[in-house]
C-alpha cells in the first residue's frame, strides 16, 4: 500500500500544482484582461500533452522510490523461483539418466538370457556327454560340484535382481523430489503473483509511471469535459483568451492572422 500512496501523493502534487498556480495567476492584481488568458493558455497546452509528468519530476522520483522499496523482495523472490527451475532441470536430467540405465539393464539381461538359452539348446558333444556320464556314476564329489554350481547361479540372479531394484529404487525417489519441488514451484510463483497482486499489479519504475497518469486522468478528463459541455464556461474562456488582443507587449510579436487562440464569442 506505502508505495502507491508515494506514487498517488507525487502524481496529485505535480499535476495539482498546474491548476493551483492556474488558479492564482487568475486572481491577478493586474487587468483581467492582461492576466487571464494566460493561465487558460497554459492549463489547455497542458491537457492536450499526451504525458502530464516531466520524466525528471516529482512524479518520476516518487514511481523510483515505490520501485526501490519493492525491489529486493521481488528479485529475492525471483531468484527463488530460477532456483527451483535449475533444480527441477537437474532432477529431470537425474530421471533421464537413470531411465536409460534401466533401459540398458534390461536390455542387457534379455541378451544374457536369450544366450543362455541357445546354449542349453545347442546339441551336446562328445567331451561334453563324456563329463555328464561322469556327474551320473562318479562318486558324490561331482554331486558338490554341482551344487555349487547351482549357488552360484542363484548369488547371480539374486546379485541382478538387487541391482535392477537399486535403479528402480533411486529412480522413483527423483520422481518423488521432482513431484515436491515443481510443487513448491506452484507455492513460490503463487506468492510472486500474490505479493504484485497486493501492490496493485506494479513492482518496476515503469508501472508505477502507468499507475501515475491514471490517478490524475480522473482530474483532466473533468476539466476537458466542464470547458467542452458548459457553454457558459466556454464563453467565459474564449472570452478572456481574446482578450490577449489587449495585450500591446504580446500582440507586437504576434500574427493575429494566425493565432488560433484569437476566437470570438
């Protein structure tokens, strides 16, 4: 709220300075005649310029300060959120990777498998019927034999399996941190949105300067409407503006030819 108040109390001083000083310079000691026209002159070059600040102004200092009051909680903010971009990027590059890993694990143990079967498939030879009639009728040490042969091939599997598991394990906890941080994404760009919504949607020099010349339309647009739709205030100013035809000092420098100002009523 402070900062638009700052904004609202410049903008309302410089543009209400226009119609003060306006108005006292029409309560001259001077001959109306003399005096007038020139505050009207100047009030109606001033509601016809498409921005009523000077960039250098009070009006331009007070959107800087607003601006620089909200500034470090809005860059802390932001920098918080490209934070969590960068970590969710990380995350989605862990996840990739181990996506892959998986894919080639498994394609690895297919190929092991499928090798496995051609060789239990493929015909036995001599040596090798020779080494089976052994395992049959030599004595019990061959037995041991291939029990151990057996272990072994279940230490293998279980050794694969575990590491198959390891990957699925690890690969559904990055799936769970990058669930939790695009969660807290939501959270921090909730408050972004939340602490601009507070300040009336302005946080830069640039909208406070926007926001500006809207709290001073409401003036301009009243004062252009009383001089366009009152016919006595319109008499009342083409009336004193002529009048500059008085004006001996003024008139010596001027083409009355083509002054527009020079109307009657």
């Amino acid at each position: 709220m402070m900062p638009r108040l700052i904004v609202e109390a410049g903008a309302v001083t410089e543009v209400g300075r226009i119609f003060c000083v306006a108005t006292y310079a029409a309560e001259t000691d001077d001959p109306a005649v003399f005096a007038v026209y020139r505050p009207f002159d100047d009030l109606d070059d001033f509601v016809r310029r498409e921005v009523y600040f000077d960039n250098d102004g009070l009006t331009r200092k007070r959107c800087r300060e607003a601006a620089e009051l909200l500034q470090p909680r809005w860059e802390e903010m932001n920098a918080e959120i490209d934070a969590s971009n960068v970590t969710i990027e990380d995350i989605s590059v862990d996840i990739d990777t181990l996506e892959i890993e998986l894919e080639e694990f498994d394609n690895a143990m297919e190929v092991e498998e499928e090798e496995s079967e051609k060789e239990e498939e493929r015909p036995l030879g001599r040596g090798h019927r020779e080494r089976v009639r052994n395992r049959i009728y030599d004595n019990d040490d061959n037995d041991d034999d291939d029990d151990d042969d057996d272990a072994g091939d279940d230490d293998l599997s279980e050794t694969r399996a575990q590491q198959r598991q390891d990957i699925v394990d690890h690969l559904n906890e990055r799936r769970g941190d990058l669930a939790d941080e695009k969660e807290y994404l939501d959270e921090l760009e909730s408050k972004l949105l939340a602490f601009k919504e507070e300040h009336g949607g302005m946080v830069t020099e640039e909208e406070f300067w926007e926001y500006a010349a809207e709290c001073v339309k409401g003036s301009i647009d009243k004062y252009k409407k009383l001089f366009a739709d009152d016919d006595d205030l319109k008499r009342i100013q083409r009336a004193f503006r002529a009048c500059k035809l008085f004006d001996i000092l003024l008139m010596k420098d001027t083409d009355v030819t083509t002054e527009n100002s020079l109307t009657t009523f």
